[in-house]
C-alpha cells in the first residue's frame, strides 16, 4: 500500500497546494485589495507599518512571492491530512481487493470545510506576513536586520494577531477554497481508489493536473477581469 499511500498524499496535495494559490491571488493581487495601492511618499520610512501595500512596479515579484506562500500553505495543510486520512488497508478476508474504497462525499465535503476554515488562519498567521516582510526586503524597503526583527516578532507572538487579522481578509477566498476542495478531492480519490490500475496510477495524476491547473487559471483571470 506505500505507493496507493504516496499517490493519494501527492495529488490531495498538489490539489491542496493549487487552491492555496489560487485563494492568496484572488484575495491580495485583485485591483480591490489593498495590495495594488502604493504608500504615500511621506510614508515610505514606515513600511512596516503597511501590512500588504508595496511599489506598483513590484507586482509580478508580489504575485510569485504570494503564490509561493499559497502553495507552501495549501502544502502544508493537505498533505499531512491526507497521509493520515489514507489509512490501512483491512485485513479481513471481506477485503480482499488490492485498494480501499474512496471515501464517501460527506467526509470529503467535511475536509473541505476544514481546508476552507483552516487555510486562512495558518497561512494568515505565518506565510502571508513572512510573505510580505520578504517583499519589502526584496524591494529594499527593509534591510537585513530588520527582516531578522520581524521574524523573531512574527514567532514570539505577532503570529497570533496576524492569524486573525490576515486571515480575516482570506477568509471568503478560503471557503470558496474548500467549496472546491471537497468535491475535487473526491473525484481524486475515486481515481486513486479504482481497481483499473492505469485509472490508479495515471488517470488520477491527469485529472489532479486538470484541477490544479483549472483552478489556478480561473483565479488568474479573476485578478486581470478589470
């Protein structure tokens, strides 16, 4: 069962990690969000002070940096989850066949919900603010020993507020996340679960692929509607 195991943690994951993306650009890099507005002059000394706001000229830097957060965020979530929530398979001789039955839609929908509720407050509290302190130091806004300050306030309590603060502005991004997750990992595991062992093996790594990919490209064209 190791690589039924590893095939389901590596498309639940990649999954997973495609949505974070896609949550973190439809919330941050739309021409709504705070994100795309620049800093007054006189403020530019105060930067710090600017959860989310950076020079115009930095957005592609801004996006990838805040895909990376998604993917390492959406990562970090699904796949542990789905190692665990893979399981055993049973011994008993009603059990004889090669794979386990998926998981039913109830359960999936379930793990949607807490993709959706969860996202926003992991990556809100760590990824995200270590996102946007790494920006402002890519763009020489900060220096070295200030982007070391601000992660040792990020560990030391700063996260706590950030989690819910940050969190609060993915929030509706990260239900409509899980909205999706649940289904898609659905069908991921019914590929993953047959007993066709091409459907198993490849089918499964194409459909998570389509997913992943769709998923990304819809909230690419979110952000570039207006």
């Amino acid at each position: 069962m190791a690589w039924p195991r590893k095939r389901f943690t590596a498309t639940v994951g990649l999954f997973g990690a495609s949505l974070g993306i896609a949550a973190i650009l439809i919330s941050f890099m739309s021409p709504e969000s705070g994100l795309l507005q620049s800093a007054p002059e006189q403020n530019q000394q105060n930067m710090s002070d600017y959860v989310w706001q950076a020079s115009q000229d930095t957005t592609i830097l801004r996006a990838i940096i805040l895909s990376i957060c998604g993917v390492i965020g959406g990562a970090f979530i699904t796949i542990p989850v789905a190692y665990w929530w893979f399981g055993k398979k049973p011994t008993f001789t009603a059990y004889s066949k090669k794979t386990l039955d998926p998981r039913g839609i109830p359960a999936w929908i379930m793990m949607g919900l807490m993709y959706g509720f969860i996202f926003p407050l992991i990556v809100g509290a760590y990824f995200l603010p270590f996102g946007r302190e790494f920006i402002l130091f890519l763009t020489g806004l900060t220096s070295v020993p200030e982007l070391v300050v601000s992660q040792t306030d990020l560990f030391t309590g700063k996260w706590i507020r950030f989690m819910f603060v940050v969190g609060a502005r993915l929030l509706y991004a990260g239900l409509f996340a899980g909205f999706v997750f649940g289904p898609g990992g659905w069908i991921i595991d019914k590929f993953i679960s047959s007993d066709n062992q091409k459907s198993s093996r490849y089918t499964s790594w194409i459909i998570t692929c389509v997913m992943s990919f769709g998923v990304i490209i819809f909230a690419l064209i979110w952000i570039s509607g207006d």
